[in-house]
C-alpha cells in the first residue's frame, strides 16, 4: 500500500494555488496524483468560501462574498482502474479539523433567507474536542467533523444533462448557480465557461453536507468517468441536519481516505446515486440521539391557514421558526438562535402521510448548553 499526499498552503487562495485543486466539476481537470485501489490518499482542504471568512472578516464580507470562488476542492485523485459504470467505494479513514471555524449568515442564501436578510457571523474556536464563541456565550458544539463535499467528476454526457436541467430551473425561478468562468479554477475556458459549480449534490455526489460522512463511513458512489476523478473540501466541524443558515461550522480539515473499486456494479444494479454504511455509531450515541432535547413541530400549513399537502419543505419551515421563536424565549437574539439552529438543530420527518397534517419536528439538544 502507498501513501500519496495533496498538501496546500493555508494562506494562499486556491486561485493563488490551482495545482492543488478546483472549483469546479468538469471531467478534463487534470488529476492532481494517481493511485491505485487500496491506497491511501492525504488531503489537505480549504474552507468553503476560501479565506474570505478568516477571524478577521467583518460583517461587510458577509454581507457580499465572493460567492465565485465556492468550494475550493483539493484534488482530482485519479483512481487506477475505475471505469464508468463501477461504484467507487470511498472510505474515510480521518478528518482532523484545524483550530478555526465560522458560522455566516449571508444575505439572500439559506433555507430562511427571506426573514434574515441581515448579515451575521460566529467565529468558533475549534480545540480539545469542542467549538466554542464569544459570539454563542455558553454553548459548545461537541466535534463530529466531516467533508460537506466530496465526489467524483461528472461524465461528459452528464455534465451536458445537468447543466440542462439546472438551466431549466434556473428559468422556473429556482435558486442556482449556473456556469461561470468568473473565479473558476481552473481558468482554462474549455473548463471554467462549461463547469458546473459546487452548490448543489448530483449523481456524484458533492455538496451533500450529510454530517453522517466522518471517519468510519464508507461512501458509495457510481463512476462516470475514467479514473473516477475523487475530489473534496468544504469540511465541517459540525453541522445540524438542516444546516439552516447555509453554513455549519465551516473549518480548515486533513482528510485521510483509502478506495476500492467494484467493478460493474453500479451499472449491474442500477445505482444512480452516492448510498453510505457504517458499521459503528457515527458520533458517541448521546450526541447521535440527545438524551435531553426540546422539540417544535411544523405542518404542511402556511402560518395564514392554507394547507400545503405533503409538504415537507413548509413543514420544516415551520418547525426551524418555531424553534427560532422558542431560543428567542430563552434569551438569543434571532440571528444567534439562527445559527444554533445551524450547526446543531436535528429535523425528523415525524409523519408522511396524514394529509395534511405532515408534520417535521426540530430537536435541539440541550446539552450544549454550558449555563
């Protein structure tokens, strides 16, 4: 087994840096090392807006961020003998978080975006297991870091099928990103005019933000070109399942990942998109399932009474401004319940099928509460 290693300078932009790696999906980004199956790979990754929110960031770089450059991704790693139709079986060994970590609240982004118009951030000091901020005095979010995105690249015929679709909900109103060759990296304007930008998850995977994805699980994803092409970065220090804001605790990370790859298989069994197993608990179980919590409920209804069936994205609306207006009573301001909400709120759908009475319920563990 061989050891190969990406490393970056943390003090420069991937834009200052591109031989280690891109930001955007496109199957002609040449890989940055090759491997062969059961090696291990080391990573080092930028943060999600690439040193835009440093410790020193100010309200005015939230407030207009350079949404270009997201996520600056370390890699490809070309994976020796993965062909399209194998599934890809990725496993994360380890992710060691760096010493920073921030919570931002842009304008015009998030699941909320419409009723916090206002900028606002958490820096976290990120040390001996726990994040912590003068900016949430007396609460500390215990570690479970993953990489919110990590994938392989896309396919030509897919990269052609995606771009169409999202031009398609581009046109309905839909919030996306479409391709862009401003802040791309690489600047190549084969690739940078014709990439497709890291926001969402797609057959690949990507920017799945499943807190679930730490060291022990092993990622499943179908291959859509030669080589796989594996890439990540975004890594997060914790993240609610909602990670409402648009943001978790975002962070510097080294990631340690080994592959194998499974010949045919996600074209044998029809797979289309990235499955994940475990074989442990994820994190330490009263952290996985809060012994002790406070819960609000949202139905599929509008807060003016018009019914919405089955409804999952009102229902979960209504449950995270519940639960905003229950951290409102306890004494936080709406943009800091906002971001507890974030980084470590858990949303269950607790009923699918009473029309109309779907109903998603926020759990908000009180045990990261230090006062």
């Amino acid at each position: 087994m061989a050891v190969h290693e990406i490393r970056i300078d943390p003090s420069r932009t991937l834009r200052e840096q591109p031989e280690t790696g891109h930001n955007r999906w496109h199957p002609d980004i040449s890989p940055v090392v090759r491997c062969a199956p059961g090696d291990e790979v080391i990573m080092e990754t930028r943060d999600a807006f690439d040193g835009q929110m440093g410790p020193d960031a100010t309200l005015k770089t939230v407030e207009a961020p350079d949404l270009d450059v997201v996520h600056p991704l370390t890699g490809p790693v070309h994976v020796e003998g993965a062909q399209p139709g194998d599934l890809l079986e990725i496993e994360i060994l380890e992710v060691v978080p760096g010493d920073y970590g921030y919570t931002v609240q842009v304008p015009g982004f998030g699941f909320l975006r419409e009723v916090f118009p206002e900028p606002f951030m958490v820096r976290w000091r990120l040390a001996d297991g726990w994040a912590t901020s003068e900016d949430l005095p007396g609460v500390r979010i215990p570690a479970a870091p993953f990489m919110g995105t990590i994938g392989l690249s896309p396919g030509h015929a897919t990269l052609a099928r995606v771009t169409a679709r999202e031009q398609a909900a581009l046109e309905r109103g839909g919030f996306v990103l479409p391709p862009s060759a401003d802040g791309a990296v690489p600047a190549d304007p084969a690739i940078a005019g014709t990439g497709l930008r890291t926001i969402p998850p797609r057959e690949q995977a990507g920017n799945m933000d499943i807190k679930q994805l730490g060291a022990g699980t092993r990622l499943y994803v179908p291959v859509d070109t030669p080589g796989a092409l594996f890439s990540a970065g975004d890594a997060h220090f914790a993240q609610g399942d909602c990670e409402a804001c648009g943001t978790a605790i975002e962070m510097t990370a080294t990631l340690r990942v080994r592959f194998t790859v499974h010949a045919g298989q996600a074209a044998e069994k029809g797979i289309r998109g990235p499955r994940f197993a475990r074989s442990d608990y994820w994190v330490a179980p009263q952290y996985a399932a809060p012994r002790r919590f406070y819960a609000t409920t949202g139905m599929s209804v509008s807060r003016d009474g018009a019914v919405a069936a089955e409804d999952a994205t009102l229902a979960a609306r209504n449950a995270l401004l519940d639960m905003i207006d229950h951290l409102g009573e306890r004494g936080w301001s709406p943009q800091q319940a906002y971001a507890i909400c974030s980084v470590a709120v858990d949303l269950k759908v607790s009923q699918l099928v009473d029309v109309p009475s779907f109903l998603v319920s926020a759990f908000l563990p009180e045990d990261i509460f230090t006062g």
